[in-house]
C-alpha cells in the first residue's frame, strides 16, 4: 500500500462529548464543590417553597432529601453548610427522629461546622435558650415560616459572632482548616463591599 500523501493540514481536535446533556448524568460536581450546600429533611409544600428561596438568596444550595434515611445516607458523604429538620417530618415527635439523634451524637469539631436548623409548632422562633436544649442552632415556629429570609440572615448573622472567633483560634493552632463561620463572615464583608461599590458608583452617575 503506498504511502499516503501529507496533505500538510492538520486535523483538528474532536468537538466535545455532550451525550450527559440528554442523559442527565453530569454531576454537577464543579458547582456542587463550590457552593455550600443546606440539606432540607421537611414535607413539600409552600413553607419548604419560602425556605429553599431564602437559601437561594443567601447564595446556599438547597438539597432535598426523600427520607430520613436519605438524609442520613447523604450526611456520610458531604459536608453540609446546614440541615433543616421539620419535626414533624416521618413522626409526631423529635424525641424518635434517627436524623436529630445522629447529629446530637456528631463529632462535636464537624457538629460546630453546621448551621442546625429545626422547625416546628412546638417551637418559640428564635429563641436561643430553645435552640441550645435541642442541640440547633435555630428553631422557627411553623406560622414564622413565611419570613425565613429575615430570620435566617439573623441567626447566621448571631451565629457567626458566636462561633467565628473560635473557628480562628481552631486553625490558628492547626485543629481544622476551614469552617463556615469564617467562610459566612468572608460572604458578609463582600456583601458590604458590593454595597459600598454600587452606592460610589451611584453618586459618580
């Protein structure tokens, strides 16, 4: 067989596999890293609508799990920003909810890197002294969940000035190295910052 003639043209790359646009089989791995992420364990309906919107503006992702065994499957594999329990959610009670017994018993420098959440008709919204009894970090009463933005901001907001400092202490001596609270206080200074940028830009206009 002769030799074939070179041409001098060079082939050019293969176009890309886009066979995972069809399939639904991308990971999403890449934003899934670098967005944190709020595990949400409650009942469909316009409350769980209110609450994934006021994540979303707060720049959280919000994943729902099917079950409580769901959720618990999920807890093995990532690192959570925050979890949201409805009490009633597979149960009357959270005295007999496997998801809130487990994250009682959590290592307790993985338990402070999560923003715990539980809501219910049982609870005083925001009240922190509740809060602390059930091992959360905040409790919102059922008719308060129409203003989960506002009272979500303020509970990070409170959250991060408890726990911050000792987030910085913890990497300063080598324990962890990373922790929300830091990464919170980070997303609330560039918050300020775009602020105070958009209000020099105004007054330039």
């Amino acid at each position: 067989m002769p030799p074939r003639e070179d041409t001098g043209k060079i082939s050019p790359p293969p176009a890309p596999d886009i066979s995972w646009l069809s399939s639904g089989k991308e990971e999403k791995k890449e934003v899934i890293e670098d967005t944190p992420m709020f595990l949400i364990v409650m009942n469909k309906g316009p409350g769980l609508t209110t609450i994934m919107d006021a994540l979303d503006d707060e720049g959280f992702l919000p994943v729902l799990a099917d079950s409580i065994d769901d959720a618990l499957d999920r807890m093995q594999f990532v690192n959570y920003t925050g979890i949201i329990l409805h009490t009633r959610f597979e149960g009357s009670s959270i005295d007999t909810n496997n998801l809130h017994d487990f994250i009682k018993k959590m290592n307790m420098f993985r338990r402070r890197n999560i923003h715990y959440t539980l809501i219910g008709p049982e609870f005083k919204t925001l009240y922190d002294l509740e809060a602390l009894s059930y091992s959360a970090n905040l409790v919102v009463n059922d008719n308060d969940v129409p203003h989960f933005d506002l009272i979500l901001r303020k509970s990070l907001f409170d959250n991060q000035k408890l726990f911050g400092p000792l987030a910085d202490a913890l990497i300063k001596e080598g324990k962890i190295t990373a922790s929300i609270w830091i990464d919170l206080r980070g997303k609330a200074e560039q918050k300020v910052k775009s602020a105070v940028l958009k209000d020099l830009l105004e007054v330039n206009v």
